[in-house]
C-alpha cells in the first residue's frame, strides 16, 4: 500500500514526493509545509524551537484538503529491481549524492519511515542559517532592532571616548593654520587677513594659539597703519618743500618744525626709507635759520655786557629784548637769554648807583 500523501500544514494543499525531494517542499519539526508556506514557516521557526523538538508540543494541524485521488499501487522493491534495474537504482543515487541547493538533511526527514527528532533537528538548522544567510545578504548585513526595542550598535572600528579638551585644542589648530596659511599668501589682502583672525578669534580663545593668532594682527595691523601712514606723508613732504622754500624771514619756523616732526613719526610709521630726506630738507632749513639769527645775536651780546659793566642793568636787559621775535628758536638766543640771567643776578648782588 503506499504511502499516504503529505498535507501542508499551513494551507492544506498537497505535498508530492517530487517537490519533498526537490526541497521545493519541506517536513521539518513533525509538520510539512508546500512550496507556497516554506520561506513563512522558516521565518516564524525559532532556534528553541530546532534545538528541543520533542519536548515542543506539535502545533495543531489545520483541516486537511480533500483527500486526492489514490495513487497507483508501488510494486516491491525486488520486482522493480528485475523490472527496471536502471530505475530502480535511481532514489538510491539521489540519496547518496543530493541534487544542487537541496540540503541532504531534508531529503533524509523527508522519507516514509517516520520523523527522526536528531535529523529534523539538524536539517531545521541547516535551513534557518541558510535562509538567515540570503535574508542577510539581500539585506545589505544591516540589522535590525534588538529585541529590547534599541536600535542596532553601529559597525566599524571601535573608538574611545572623544577628549572634549583634545577635540577643542584640534579646532583651534586648524583655525589657527587656517589664518597663518592666508597671511603668507603672496596676494592676500590686509583686510582679508585681519577679517580672518576675528573669525578665527573664538575657536583660539583660551588655548595656546590664542597668542599667536594675536602676533598675526599685530603684524598685519602695523603693516596696515603703515600704509596708510605713508599715503599720507607724500602731501606733508610737498607741504613743507613749498614752505621752506617761501619763507624767507622765517616766520613760520615754528609752524614748520611742527610739520617736520609731523613728517618725520609718518615716515617711521610707513615709509622709513624717506627718514633721510626729511632730515636733510630739515636740516637745510634750521641752518639758514641759525645763520640768519647769528648777526643779530653778536651785536646785541656785545652792546649789553658793555652796559651790564656799566652797571646799566635795565638797559642791557633792554638791549636784549631787541632780538627778533621770529628767530627766538635759535641757539644764538639761548645764549642771549643765559646773558640776561647773569645779568639780573649782578643786579641783585652790585645794585646800580643811584
């Protein structure tokens, strides 16, 4: 009599011999499933499940389809073998060599003789990791959420806690070099750079390139003031040329020497180079000054100590107020003015006689 047909236990439908020794339809754990339930039935089947089959009590079977048509009856083995030695032979080489992508243990659980715990067991297992292989593999390897509900660690190499003070030291280096690379460009603008240390200025502030970044604005701050310093020393030069020139009788000697010093901190500023010129237009200029003076300051020297002798004080003093007003920055009336002094104090010790 042969063997009753198996039922899928899922939908009902009828399993062949075919299909059970393709792999297409499975018998696993005591219950079978068609080619239709097999990839649910390996989903919901858990490793408990493979590795304690016989204390797991079977699942209810759901109503069988109706019964199919009898089969027609197998003949014994010995006849077939007389019959159809070829054919006959042929389930024995299919169990000793499985076909392509059938797992062997399937085919062995899937035979008449009754389920065997130890081969379901085993070809349960081989199923799940082959399916958890390809469900993987379509997957892309991501994972999903753990079984508490958190989502998956994340994959890669493994890092330690991030120092917040190294991370900060990091991020002001880099502003830093940002700053220091701008500032050595040929071509980069004063303005560009000094925008770019107020940029960098937070990311620095409290680490060790703080003050370097600092050496950078004043460098570039003095180079801007310089600059600008020598723009405007070219008008203060051409002023004071055209000024010497024009003034004969020196009357503007003190507004003059205010220019040149003017003229001379600008230069320092912006354009050192022109320090020598503005010294020697200077120096002309204050020479014919002191040579204009120096007549004056002879005849009024000699003229007073003759009175002072006379014991004239008051009109030796008056002798020396004849100086001229606009050549008193002279050194010739430095010494007019220490005459006096003596002679006030020879006043003070020899009064005039009365």
């Amino acid at each position: 009599m042969s063997a009753p047909a198996e039922i899928c236990d899922s939908c009902g439908k009828t399993i062949t011999d075919e299909e059970l020794e393709t792999g297409l339809a499975i018998s696993v754990l005591g219950r079978s499933y068609c080619p239709g339930c097999k990839d649910q039935a390996v989903k919901d089947i858990s490793i408990e499940d493979l590795a304690a089959p016989a204390s797991r009590p079977k699942l209810p079977v759901k109503p069988a389809a109706p019964a199919p048509a009898p089969k027609a009856p197998v003949k014994p083995y010995a006849e077939t073998i007389k019959a159809e030695p070829q054919k006959a032979l042929k389930p024995a080489a299919l169990s000793q060599t499985p076909r392509r992508g059938q797992p062997p243990a399937v085919r062995q659980a899937s035979t008449r003789k009754g389920p065997n715990p130890a081969a379901l067991a085993v070809a349960g297992v081989g199923i799940l990791a082959a399916v958890f292989i390809v469900l993987l593999a379509s997957r892309g390897g991501s994972k999903g959420p753990t079984k508490n509900g958190d989502p998956p660690p994340e994959t890669g190499p493994k890092t330690g806690p991030v120092d917040p003070a190294a991370a900060r030291l990091a991020k002001a280096e880099k502003a830093y070099t940002r700053v220091s690379t701008l500032a050595q460009r040929a071509g980069s603008g004063l303005e560009e750079v000094l925008a770019a240390v107020e940029g960098a200025r937070a990311d620095c502030a409290g680490t060790p390139f703080e003050a370097r970044l600092e050496e950078i604005r004043a460098q570039k701050a003095k180079e801007k003031e310089g600059g600008e310093a020598a723009k405007r020393l070219n008008p203060v030069i051409d002023e004071l040329r055209a000024g010497v020139a024009a003034d004969g009788t020196f009357s503007r000697f003190a507004e003059l020497s205010d220019k040149f010093q003017k003229a001379r901190e600008l230069a320092l500023a912006g354009a050192p180079d022109r320090i020598p010129e503005i010294s020697q237009l200077r120096q002309d200029y204050v020479g014919r000054y002191e040579k204009r003076a120096e007549p004056f300051a002879s005849d009024i020297e000699t003229g007073a100590k003759i009175l002072a002798d006379e014991r004239r004080y008051d009109d030796a003093i008056a002798k020396i107020e004849t100086f001229p007003r606009e050549l008193r920055l002279s050194a010739a009336w430095k010494s007019l003015e220490q005459l006096r002094q003596d002679i006030e104090r020879r006043k003070r010790l020899f009064p005039p006689k009365k």
